[in-house]
C-alpha cells in the first residue's frame, strides 16, 4: 500500500498492490536504493525482500504509480549503477538463483530486463 497524507492529516491511497502468494511468500520487502531507473526524471525505489530474494521497483509512470517485479531471484547485494557505461543506470543484483553470481537488470521501456 502506498498512502499519502493531506494539510489535516487525511491519508489517501495511491497505490495498492499484493506482492505475495500462498507459493511465493513476500515478508518484509525493504527499500534497498533509489535512482531514476525509468529514465522518465523521477526517482525509483527498489523494494527487496531477504527471506525470498524477490525485488520490485516502485515507480511513477505518466502519473501512475506501479510496482514492477525485477526478474530472477538474488539474495546477495544489489545496488544500482551504469555498470555498462551506457549512461542508464542498471539494478546489479549478486547470489541470484537461476544465475552464476551477478546480473544486470535495466528498464527496456515496458518493464525490466537482463542484459547480456
């Protein structure tokens, strides 16, 4: 859920959305860094929950909020960066599980994606 409050006080939702499901447990997601990743001039959070490895953006698109799922599941670091040098920033995630080690996530202007 994602609320924000008015001058008195007053919340109002912007944004909900169910992360988990009875086979895909989400626990505690966390902020765990913040950049435009969107590339769209406003900041992006990425959400990621310990016990399961699963990380999500929350982003603002046309004035619409959304919470997109990364692929893959990783439970070492993560952190965002040009790691290319393309000049868009990437979410680099490492321990994840269908992977050997690290990989590179960016948005490909409908949803993230692995690069090569």
């Amino acid at each position: 859920m994602l609320l924000t409050s008015d001058e008195n006080g007053q919340f109002s939702l912007l944004h909900r959305q169910t992360l988990a499901t009875r086979s895909q447990p989400i626990l505690r997601p966390d902020i765990a860094a913040a950049g435009d990743l969107t590339q769209n001039g406003l900041t992006d959070a990425v959400l990621w929950d310990d016990a399961s490895g699963h990380s999500f953006v929350l982003t603002s698109q046309e004035g619409t909020f959304s919470l997109l799922p990364l692929p893959e599941s990783c439970q070492g670091s993560l952190a965002i960066m040009d790691l290319n040098g393309d000049g868009l920033l990437e979410v680099v995630r490492d321990g994840c599980v269908d992977r050997n080690g690290r990989i590179s996530t960016q948005w490909n202007g409908r949803s993230f994606t692995i690069l090569p």
